[in-house]
C-alpha cells in the first residue's frame, strides 16, 4: 500500500542522529530486498509450473491468479517503494502518481481475494467431498475476473484525488470525511470480511476433519486392507488441508492488520504527527509485502507434490547442467513426470476397493485432493 504522505514533509523531529537513521534505512533495504527476490524466485517457479500444465484444476487456476498477483507484488511494487524510499521523493512523474499507488492496492486487494476463493473451493472440497458437479474451471476463471475487476472499481475513486505536488504524490480529497470512509471500507472489504469469511471456512473444516477421525476407527473395522489404506490418506490429505487453512489466516491476519492499523491510526487519529508513524507506516507495509513472498510455500502442493521439491529438483539441475533452458525443462518434465506416477498409484489403490462404479467415484474425489 502506498505512502499517501511521505515522512519528510509531515515530519519535523530532526533530533536523530544519522548514524540511527542509516542503521533503519539499511534495515528496511534489506528486508525490501530480501522478500523481493525470494518471493519473485518463488511465484516466477510456481507460475511457471502450472503453465506447463496441459489442463488446470479450479484450484490451480486460482493459485496461478495469487502467483501473477504476488509476483508484480514483489517484483514491481516493492521496487517503487524502495525507489522512493531511497530518493526521499516520487521520481515517476505526474502520470504515474496517479497510476503506482493504486496499482500497489490493487495487487495486494486481488491477492487478498483470491485467498478468499481459494479458502472457500478448499472448504467445498472437504465438506463435500461426493457432491458432484463440482467447482468447475470456469467458475474459477469468472473468480478471478471478480477478484480483479472489483478491487479496480473500488479504487478508481483513489487514482483520482492522487496529485504530483514538487516532489510528492499526494491525496487531494476534497473533504477529510472521503477518506476516512475510503480507509474504512478498504479496511473492511478487502481485511475483515474475508478474514472472516475464511476463518469460518477453517473451522467448518477443521470440525468436520475431527468428527471423521473420531469415527475413523469404526469405519476401518471389517473393510479390507485397500480401502483402509484409501481411507487413511484421504483423511490425512484433509489434515493437510486445515493445517493449511490454520497458516493462511495466521499469515494473512498478521501480515495484513498492521498496515490497515497504521491507515486507520493517520485517518481518524491524525497518527501522521506522531514522531514514529513513518517507521511504523514503512515496516507495516513491509509485513504486508512479506504475505507476497510467503504465499508459495503456504500453498506448495501443487497435485500433492511440495514446492520444496521442485525448488530441490532445479537446484540439482543447476548443478549439473548450466545451460537454464535445459533446467526450466527438466524440472518441469520432472515434476509433472512424479504427479503423473502419483496419479497412477492412487488408481491402482482405488481400483482395488467396493465396486468399478464406486472405484471410479472414489478416483474422482482423490485426484481432485
């Protein structure tokens, strides 16, 4: 989110020493830095393995909207926060004043949106496992335009009241209550809501994981060792899913409220004269770039094969083989090469339960985990 006023026009305390005011500035480069590049490497891997899919799933298409979001996240916002950072001003001119901040909203609303999706097909999923049809990828496809097009809507009003004054990029609200209301409803519509909206999903899901492993040990009774073993991975597959859904709301909650915190705190409490408020502004923002970065590995199984495998898959090519249109391909090859034999031994297993219309019935449900 962008820094509507920056600290040293708004700030008179000059009583810090230089020395304390490089220390923060390499502070924040660091972190800038840090979150920008693992989180460009991660989602640019992620991205890139789900294009070579010849066919997506609902979930992978929403996971590749939250990897193009979180990628010009990293890639493109924290690049002009740092910039202006290190210049102390808006270099970009008038045109992008009005372009940079909004966009910076708009990234981090899409992604908070598609967090929501994700949070709720993943609820569809355990919940109702049988219930066919299903989410289908056009539906995700039509979850994604939403994602988009209403956080653009909601901010347009912002891109209009941006103005280039010297070197500044300012908000130019024609009275204080707009803004106030425009924080308030950012606050609102892309935070609480949806943090709401996916906690709920958690402990929907994570009830009815604990009320099928109490059971658990009743419907193994008398079935034979296949099925069992069906059984126990399905339920240990939905185990995987809530202890997922517990990280996105812890990571999505502290990532995210500091920063809507620090807004609410300039806009209703004038929090700008406080001597503090643009460290607390900048690291907030720098916790909300971090969610960005953390997104991929929350979200790493990709048809049940782990993020960090692939990472280890192309480390070891980029070892052996320093030619890097070779490594692109052979990690893909490989990675889809292991989803693909994973596919397979979950068939085999499922072939062996009740009966063909019942086994194919399982297979759906299985792959679809």
């Amino acid at each position: 989110m962008e820094e509507r006023f920056p600290s040293h026009n708004a700030t008179d305390h000059t009583s810090e020493s230089l020395s304390q005011l490089s220390a923060i500035q390499i502070i924040e480069i660091v972190l800038y830095f840090t979150i920008s590049v693992i989180g460009t490497t991660a989602n640019i891997m992620v991205f890139y393995t789900l294009l070579g899919r010849h066919y997506l799933r609902v979930t992978e298409y929403l996971i590749l909207n939250l990897a193009l979001t979180d990628l010009a996240t990293c890639a493109v916002s924290i690049t002009f926060d740092l910039t202006e950072r290190l210049l102390g001003g808006f270099p970009f001119g008038s045109i992008m004043c009005s372009v940079v901040y909004p966009l910076q909203t708009i990234l981090m609303a899409v992604s908070v949106i598609t967090l929501l999706f994700i949070s709720l097909e993943r609820r569809h999923m355990v919940m109702k496992p049988f219930l066919l049809p299903r989410f289908h990828p056009i539906k995700a496809k039509i979850a994604i335009f939403v994602s988009w097009i209403v956080p653009i809507l909601f901010i347009i009003p912002h891109a209009l009241v941006l103005r280039l004054d010297g070197d500044q990029c300012l908000e130019m609200w024609p009275e204080h209550w707009h803004v106030q209301i425009f924080t308030l409803t950012n606050f609102t519509v892309f935070f609480a809501i949806p943090m709401v909206v996916i906690a709920t999903s958690y402990f929907m899901t994570g009830r009815r994981v604990r009320m099928e492993l109490a059971k658990l040990n009743d419907m193994l009774e008398g079935t034979n060792r296949s099925k069992r073993d069906f059984i126990r991975k399905r339920t240990i597959q939905k185990l995987k899913v809530t202890k997922m859904f517990i990280i996105v709301v812890f990571s999505l909650f502290v990532c995210m409220l500091p920063t809507h915190l620090v807004w609410i705190w300039h806009d209703f409490a004038q929090g700008q004269q406080n001597a503090h408020f643009e460290y607390a502004l900048v690291f907030s923002n720098i916790l909300m770039y971090l969610n960005s970065a953390l997104n991929p590995f929350i979200f790493r199984t990709v048809r049940g094969k782990s993020f960090t495998r692939l990472v280890a898959c192309c480390w070891k090519k980029f070892c052996e083989n320093s030619n890097e249109s070779r490594i692109s391909l052979n990690c893909v090859y490989t990675h889809y090469q292991m989803s693909q034999i994973e596919g397979e031994r979950v068939i085999r297993v499922t072939k062996q339960t009740s009966s063909k219309s019942s086994c194919r019935f399982e297979m759906r449900d299985e792959t679809r985990v």
